[in-house]
C-alpha cells in the first residue's frame, strides 16, 4: 500500500497535468493545435518534476499538524506561482515549448483554485487521522474549566484525562514517567513557566509540550503557535533539521565544499608545504569529536601546535597567546585556514559546513553534566562554523554558545546557513584586514 505522501505526490501530478488539459480544452475549444499539442506533451514530464521539486522544497509533503489552513494556501500559492514562472523560464529558453499566454495565464488561475481545495482537503484529512492526544493540564486551577471546555467541545485532537495545579509538580512528573499522557499544557501565572517546561521537554522527549505565553513570549516572537479556542498556545517542538531540510542542506554542503577545494586548491597545497617546512610533525592534524547522534569521528585541520602539544598536559582547550602554537599556526588560525581540511569531513558527510562547533568526548560528558540541554546539539550534523561563532568569542562561556547552537538547531531555515556563511567571511575579514 502506498505511503500517504507518495500517493498525494502523484495525486498531484495528476491534477497538474489535468488542470493543463483542461485550459488548452477551453482555450481551444475547436481543437488544440497540433504545435501547441506537442509543446505540452514535450514539455509535461519537465512541469511536473519542476511542480513537484517546489511542492517538497515549500513543505507540501511535511504533513505538519501546526499548519492551518491560511499557512497550506500561502504554501500552494508560492508553490503554484514559482512553478508557472518555471514554465515561463522553459517557453523563453526552449522554443518549442512555447504555450500561449492566455494558457499560461488560465493555468495559473485553475491550478491556485483546485490544489488550494486539494491540499486544504488532504490536511484536514491528515488532522483527523492524528491520534486523540491524552493531556494533563497544569497550572492554575481556575484556568482549568476554561481549558477543558474547549478541549471537549471544539477538538477531538486534545483529551483532558488530568488537572494538576502548580505546586504538585511530582504528580505531573509521575504520570509523564508511567507515560499515562501524551501531551501536558501549562497555563499562563505558572511561576518559571519556561524553565519549567523546558525541563520537562529535556525529560520527556515524546511529550508534546503546550504553554499558555505571556505577552513578551509574543513580542519577542515565540514561534510554533497554535490556536485552542480562544487561547493562543506555543508548541515546543522537537522537530529540527530533517526531512527536506536535511536533504536541501546536505546538497548545498557537498556542492559548496566540493567548488572551495577545487578552487583553493592552490592555496591548500602552499599551507601544505608551509606546515611541513617551520616545524617537525604531520601536516594534519586529526582529533576524536563527537557528532551526530553522538557518532565519534576524526576532525581533520592542519596542525597549527608543535608536535605533542598535549603530552604533558593531557586533553585541554587552547587559550589565547596559547605558547603551543607555531607561528604558521597562529597565521592560519587568525584567518581560519586551519579549518579548511574540514570540507573533507563535510564531503564523507561527518559534519556540515554550518552548525554547532563539535567538541571533544570528554567536554561533552562535562558539559552534559553542567548544562541542560547540551544533548541537543547532537540532533544535527556539527559545523565548520556557526551562529555562536559568528555572534561570540573563542572564549565564550559554554551557556552562551549552547542558546546561540538552539536557537539555530530550532529555528533552521537554508538562508540562515547562507547568512552565517557571509557573517563568517566578514568575521574573518574585519578582524585582520
């Protein structure tokens, strides 16, 4: 049987195809043309892939319960409207897939209205089918009527099976652990509402986590809104860089990574030279780190300290002025070439080329230990370079550098792997041109 994705992606297909038909049907209702005829039928194959490639990049096949139908329409809407300008770009490059304008036109107006029902369709659909939430609501008591009546009369999505008030913290933390609820909703005056809830998302990562906000939550544009009633909810979620965003971003980091190191080719080869002629030892450097899912892999970067330089004083992070370094090092290190033999690490898929910085086994036990949620950053592949990189210093506390790594692990989006990518380069630039 097909998965429900695949079977909506041909669904689809089909519908695109049968919208082109049914313009030229209208346009040409003495029958079309055969020029125009094998201009769609040459062409047909290249519209749909193109169609299809937008729908997934615009997340038409995330099945995402946040959605509402306002977010599905602008997701059609851009999706129809870029793959109309695809066509638009195939008629003026390849001839003979001219279409008539009106066709053009009229498709693009027939195609906005049925996949705009289509998918608006297929996501109530999808929401019915989403399994019937058991929620505890915790808080304040005279919030929890209020709660419980919508919860009941306006959402099959949400079932109230318990009411905790706030100082019985222990009674919610036994239930989420007996996993007798799927779902907990913290009510806004809950003192320390956010520490609070993102303890338990650290405990209880099956948890669906609901928060009442307070007004500053919404100002400062707390994101993952839904809607219970009358009441706004933030959702915290654990989704992070998957799914078709992994795929877009694993394809930029390869044909990035691949186009520097043909291009600095030459420059990879004078470092080379460099390193081997001002001090004794490897030219690479290689390190245990520790990435994805925990996955331990060897960091490669050209040696920048004199041969030994943890001998005597076991595993350690660099200081500055570090008196280890050699003097081709501190040069590479102040323009971060040292870095550059990392793109291999990208190539093998190890890292990327943007993320959280990796750090060696034994920080990460030590830092696990003194601050919670460090365990994220292993959700997602580790970086050349970073949001905390770009926003702090070598010498930042851990506690920073962890909320600058979440907020780019929760909040990822292609563009800002291009942005800190152009931050990067001023970064290097402004502080030693």
């Amino acid at each position: 049987m097909l998965k429900k994705p695949t079977f909506v992606l041909i669904c689809d297909a089909i519908l695109l195809n049968l919208c082109f038909i049914a313009v030229f049907s209208i346009r040409f209702y003495h029958g079309v043309p055969q020029r125009n005829l094998n201009a769609y039928l040459n062409s047909t194959i290249y519209i749909t892939i193109i169609f299809i490639v937008i729908c997934y990049i615009q997340g038409l096949y995330d099945f995402d319960e946040t959605d509402d139908t306002i977010s599905i329409f602008f997701k059609v809407f851009s999706s129809v409207g870029l793959c109309i300008v695809g066509v638009m770009a195939l008629t003026f490059f390849i001839r003979e897939f001219a279409f008539p304008r009106t066709v053009i036109l009229l498709s693009y107006l027939l195609m906005l209205l049925l996949f705009s029902l289509w998918r608006i369709f297929v996501h109530l659909r999808f929401l019915r089918g989403l399994p019937v939430r058991r929620t505890v609501i915790y808080g304040r008591p005279e919030r929890f009527d209020h709660i419980e009546k919508y919860m009941n009369s306006e959402t099959q999505q949400y079932k109230p099976t318990a009411t905790i008030p706030e100082e019985n913290e222990s009674e919610l933390n036994r239930i989420l652990k007996q996993k007798e609820a799927d779902c907990v909703l913290i009510t806004d005056g809950v003192a320390n509402a956010q520490d609070r809830a993102f303890d338990l998302f650290l405990k209880y990562p099956d948890v669906i986590l609901l928060l009442m906000p307070k007004l500053s939550h919404i100002v400062t544009g707390a994101k993952h809104h839904i809607v219970l009633g009358d009441i706004p909810l933030i959702s915290l979620s654990h989704k992070t860089i998957i799914g078709r965003l992994f795929l877009m971003k694993r394809l930029m980091d390869f044909t990035i990574s691949a186009l520097v190191l043909v291009i600095l080719s030459p420059l990879l080869v004078v470092l080379v030279i460099a390193v081997k002629a001002t001090s004794p030892g490897p030219v690479f450097y290689t390190q245990p780190r520790v990435g994805c899912n925990g996955r331990i892999f060897n960091i490669i970067k050209f040696r920048t300290m004199i041969k030994d330089a943890e001998k005597r004083t076991g595993p350690m992070l660099s200081t500055e002025n570090d008196p280890r370094v050699t003097s081709i090092g501190d040069f590479m290190r102040r323009y971060k070439l040292d870095e550059l033999p990392q793109l291999i690490n990208v190539l093998k898929g190890e890292m990327s080329l943007v993320g959280p910085r990796p750090e060696r086994p034994v920080f990460v036990e030590q830092f696990e230990r003194t601050h919670p949620g460090y365990s994220e950053r292993k959700k997602v592949l580790p970086g050349i370079t970073g949001h905390a990189q770009v926003n702090g210093d070598y010498e930042s506390d851990p506690s920073i550098k962890l909320m600058y790594d979440l907020l780019y692990i929760y909040n990822y989006s292609p563009l800002l792997d291009l942005a800190i990518m152009y931050q990067t380069v001023q970064f290097i630039l402004r502080f030693n041109l």
